[in-house]
C-alpha cells in the first residue's frame, strides 16, 4: 500500500502535531487505497509531551527526514536456502524465479547472499579443470566473501555508491542487527520519493529534511503562502484562521464524519494553544465555534481545558535557553535584511529579570549561528494577555512602539500574536531605520 507522511513543520507546536494527527486519521477513512502516517520532524519540548499524556493521546512518531533509503528500495524473497543444502537444490529457484541473488541461512542466522556469480564462476572453474561437473558442492563451498550489508535506514545514494563500487550483484539488509532483505544494481535504476502532505506550514526552509527530494501532495495551512516547487498541481487549502486544526475539523464535517474522541482531543488541544484559549487576535468566529463543538464532542469546558493545558507549561526559567527559543522560531526577509522572531507562552512574568540576560545571549547565538541581522523573542502571558520582547541589537530597535523597561526587554501589553501585531511593527520599524 502506497505510503504517505502527513507532517508539521520544524520545532513542532501542537497545531502543527495535532492536525497532523487529525487529518491523517480523516485520510485513512476517506481514502483506503493509501496509508496515511502521521509523524513529526523534531523533538517535543516536556510540557508538550505533559499535555499529550494529560490527553491520553500518543503523538506521532518522529522522523529526521524524508531523504529515499534503503528501506524503500529493498527487496525480499520468498527463496531461502540453507548454506549445507547441495546445489542442485538451486536448480528449481532459478528456473521459476531467475534470481540475481538468493538469500542463504545457517539454520535460523542469515549466512549470506548466493549470487548468479558465484554458481557460474564455480561451474566455469569446474569445466576448466576436469571438462565436466560431476560433484554436486554444498552452497556455502561456492559462495564467496561476503561484503559489508548496508542499513535499511542508509541513505539511497550512500547505498547505491556502495553497490556500484562493488562486484557483487547484491548486497544484504540489516535492521536492528536483522537480515531483512537485498538491493541489487535495479534497484537503484530510480531515486524513489516519499510521499508527504504539509500541515501549517507551506516553506520548504521550514519543513522536514530531505523535502526537496520528496513529492508534496497536498498542503493544509493558514499562514502566507511561499510553498516549495511541485512537479504537478496539488491540493492546497490555505485560509485565513487562527488554527490548522480548525481547517481540518471543517474537513472532517464536509465528510459527514464525527472525530472520535482522541482526535477531538488534538483538534481542540491545536486551536486552544494557536489562538491562546481564544484571545488572539488571529481568532476567527469559526474557530470560536470549532473548538466550542469539539468540546462538547469530548463533554468537557472549553476554558477549563485550556487552562489546563497551559499550566502544564514550564516555566522558562527552568528550561534551556537555547531550547525554548528555537521551540517556535521563525525567519523572514525584508529589505535584504534576515529576522528571527521566537514565541514561548508562559502564565507569568514576573520572573523575566530572573533570566532575562541567559536568554539574550541564547538569542544573539542563534543570530550568528543563522547569520541574521535581527532575533527577538516574544513572551506571551497567555492568562493576562500581556508580553514582552528580548531582543538583540539592531538599530531599529529604536523604532518599535514598546516601551523599554530593562536592557533589551520591551514592554508589549494586550499584545498576544506574532503574526499580526508583531510582525507588521517590526517591518514597519525596519522600513523607518
């Protein structure tokens, strides 16, 4: 069954997890003839894995990449021998099947790979020598050395320069210490591609590794649009709410279907925490009444469940710097400058001084690290719907409309969303300096 990767971006968050929780669950019900996986391209932060055990839900699984592998390639056989059988007992399997290569076992541990090669090179030597055959060898008398096996997980070029360095016809598959199967030349005739549907997110800057080699099938988002090239036209639906996962309820009621109650609880728990329990500024009337029905499909107050989880959120004092910065951050261009800006929610902040300068220096890191002119970092008080920013230097500092209450740290009251009240001052004080 064809596979297909649903996925969030880089440094997930939970809308991007959840919906793709949600909608490949829709997918599979919708469209049997395909395999939908959910799966995720980076590490949850502990608060976020706090509130998928608070949720009884296990969140997809995580994947470095979707570079081709071995693993895609490789081929199985229902042939085995063992090493002792007499060769003639090959006979047969060459004439049903014509295999490049056979599998060949010691009792139950692989042994090695039987080759088209070796059976001629020993018949040839035979004839060379005696102008006939007339002892029948065991299989492991003919076989010759085998070659180092490639990992099911090794990447396709490395496996296949491997192959073509190589004399032999074949070479055999390991998984976790486990013969799984064989690659021969054929099959790397062809770069296989994964294919993968983009949840809240459209760039290829902030999507898996590997994407460029991938075939994108749909996109589901509600940010701007600046997507990765595709051969052909895809599916795209990109509107302007507050939430992915509100996108994906609305498909699942075009479908006449009910989430059942785990994917409820993801859909609900995405738009709670994009729209910050509603108050954002990007909160649209249909996620106002998208999150109100999940809740009554799952019988619980939607308040009460947003407040729940958020104080499961650590506070920032206790996590890593460099950690809690990179969990939500985003670069843009603008006047042939680069600019990082970072997100963490918290529940106070009356303890931003206690940590206030480790966070500065974790910001100016990243900005040399990512070669940026501009990083700051936005500190949302989700319960009292208050901020502040940290921010490297950069003369246009000068040109925001906050107030400077200590090095480095602005002021932001009644200011909740990156995209729509931070965004533009930003812009705006770069297009002023």
């Amino acid at each position: 069954m064809e596979k297909v990767y649903v996925l969030g971006h880089r440094n997930p968050d939970f809308d991007s997890v959840c919906s793709a929780y949600a909608y490949a669950k829709l997918k599979n019900m919708i469209d049997p003839q395909k395999k939908y996986i959910p799966v995720r391209c980076g590490h949850l932060p502990k608060s976020m894995k706090k509130v998928f055990a608070e949720l009884g839900v296990e969140p997809p699984e995580y994947i470095r990449d979707v570079f081709p592998k071995v693993s895609d390639v490789y081929l199985t056989s229902s042939t085995v021998i063992d090493a002792d059988a007499p060769l003639n007992m090959v006979a047969a399997s060459y004439k049903a099947t014509n295999p490049s290569v056979i599998p060949v076992f010691e009792k139950d541990r692989f042994y090695g790979l039987l080759s088209v090669d070796d059976i001629t090179s020993w018949a040839m030597e035979e004839l060379s020598r005696k102008g006939k055959i007339s002892d029948i060898p065991r299989v492991r008398d003919i076989m010759r050395p085998e070659e180092e096996p490639v990992e099911a997980s090794e990447m396709f070029e490395e496996a296949k320069r491997k192959l073509s360095s190589s004399k032999k016809r074949g070479l055999a598959v390991m998984e976790n210490g486990n013969f799984v199967g064989f690659v021969t030349r054929r099959c790397f005739l062809k770069s296989p591609k994964n294919n993968v549907i983009l949840m809240d997110h459209n760039e290829a800057k902030q999507s898996v590794k590997g994407i460029e080699t991938a075939n994108v099938v749909e996109i589901i988002d509600h940010h701007r649009l600046d997507s990765v090239k595709t051969e052909l036209p895809i599916f795209i639906d990109a509107e302007p709410v507050g939430s992915t996962c509100t996108i994906v309820f609305r498909k699942y009621i075009q479908e006449g279907i009910t989430p059942d109650t785990a994917s409820a609880k993801m859909l609900l728990a995405g738009i709670v925490s994009d729209t910050l329990i509603l108050r954002s500024p990007t909160t649209t009337p249909v996620d106002v009444a998208s999150a109100n029905r999940l809740a009554a499909i799952i019988g619980e107050d939607l308040k009460e469940i947003g407040l729940r989880m958020f104080s499961c959120m650590e506070g920032l004092k206790n996590r890593a710097p460099k950690e809690a910065v990179e969990s939500d951050f985003k670069t843009y261009s603008e006047k042939n400058l680069k600019i990082g800006i970072g997100q963490c929610e918290c529940t106070t902040l009356e303890d931003v001084e206690d940590y206030r300068a480790e966070y500065i220096e974790a910001l100016e890191d990243i900005r040399k690290r990512q070669e940026l002119d501009w990083a700051v970092l936005m500190i949302t008080d989700v319960l009292r719907e208050h901020s502040v920013l940290l921010s490297t230097d950069f003369v246009a500092g000068s040109h925001l409309p906050y107030s400077l209450i200590s090095d480095h740290v602005y002021d932001m009251p009644g200011v909740m969303s990156r995209k729509k009240q931070l965004l533009p001052e930003i812009l705006h004080a770069i297009a002023e300096g």
